[in-house]
C-alpha cells in the first residue's frame, strides 16, 4: 500500500512530521528532506493508532490524535533523537565544531548511522577540516558531499604547495641554464 499524508507539522526549527494514515506512522525529517525517525504503526497497543487524524509538535513531544479511539497519543524523544536534532540544529546555526562533536557521539551510539556519518561531514566541510570530512562521507557512502569537499581540499592543498612547487622549477630553470650556459663557457675556453 502506498502511503496517505493526511498531516504535516513543520516545527519551529524546521523539522518536518508527516503522518501516514494507511501505514499509522509517523514520518520525522529534517530541514533538508533528511529521514530522521519513522515511528507509530496501526493497532490497538500503546503507540499505535486506528485512524490517525492529526499531528502535533508542542514543547519536544510529538501528539497524534487518534480519530477512531479518540485519544492522543503523546511520543516523547529518545536521548538519541535529541543528538540528532541538537547536531542537526546546531550546524544550521553555523556552529559546526559543535555540530561534528555532537554527530560524533551519535556515531558512538550507532556506528551504522550514515545520518550521521554525512552531518559530521558536512561540519567538517564548513568549519575547514577537509581530510577528516573526506573520511566522514566516505564512511557515509555520500560520493556527491564527498567530491565537494574534496575540491575544497584540493584547492587548499594546491594553494599551499603551489608556491614551494613554483619556487622550485624557477630554482631548477636557473640551475639548468647555468649549468648550459656554463658548458658552452667551457667548450669556448677548450676552444681558445
């Protein structure tokens, strides 16, 4: 069965929950289209729903009205979740040293979190550490952020070396000019 949007909750730092009413979840993402959580289901057990109606976000928790058992049914966030949306917060603030640490500690809960792997990426990207960022989106399986910051780290690492590398074919130019130049000085001199 495909699925049936019947509400949508945008919070106020952009976090969008959709609710399915054919499948009875919940559909969390964040500013930028990213699945964070999916959670709910249909039936008659605690966190599940008959007919979901509406959906909510108040204060941190999540609120789904159930039109059929009318009820509503109040989710609250994991210590998990709350990582993922401070990490994710933070980094739309342009804190990104704060971002990568707090993404690293998901990462510590969760090695196989490839949301993770490409948010820590993205704040090294932005904060300049463009090696580590590399492994990140590598780890993340994320080839598009990864040539992204690639180029960045390769127009960091030419603009480091390029002047040593220019310096010493300038060095060499001279030093192979004189060396010609001092040949033909001594084929003169066997000469005269």
């Amino acid at each position: 069965l495909n699925s049936s949007f019947v509400d949508l909750k945008v919070d106020n730092d952009g976090f969008i929950f959709g609710l399915d009413l054919t499948k009875g979840r919940i559909f969390e993402r964040d500013q930028e289209g990213n699945l964070l959580a999916v959670f709910g289901g249909l039936g008659n057990q605690k966190g599940t729903f008959l007919t979901p109606a509406a959906v909510e976000y108040y204060n941190g928790n999540v609120y789904v009205l159930d039109s059929m058992k009318n009820n509503i049914t109040i989710f609250e966030p994991t210590d998990y979740e709350a990582m993922i949306r401070s990490a994710t917060i933070l980094y739309s603030e342009g804190r990104y040293q704060e971002s990568a640490i707090i993404w690293e500690k998901v990462l510590q809960r969760n090695i196989n979190s490839t949301l993770a792997y490409v948010g820590k990426g993205k704040a090294l990207t932005q904060s300049g550490d463009y090696s580590a960022a590399l492994e990140a989106f590598r780890s993340g399986a994320d080839r598009f952020d990864y040539s992204r910051s690639f180029m960045k780290y390769r127009l960091v690492v030419i603009r480091e070396h390029a002047p040593k590398v220019l310096v010493g074919f300038i060095l060499l130019s001279i030093l192979i000019k004189g060396t010609n130049i001092f040949r033909k000085y001594k084929k003169r001199r066997k000469k005269a």
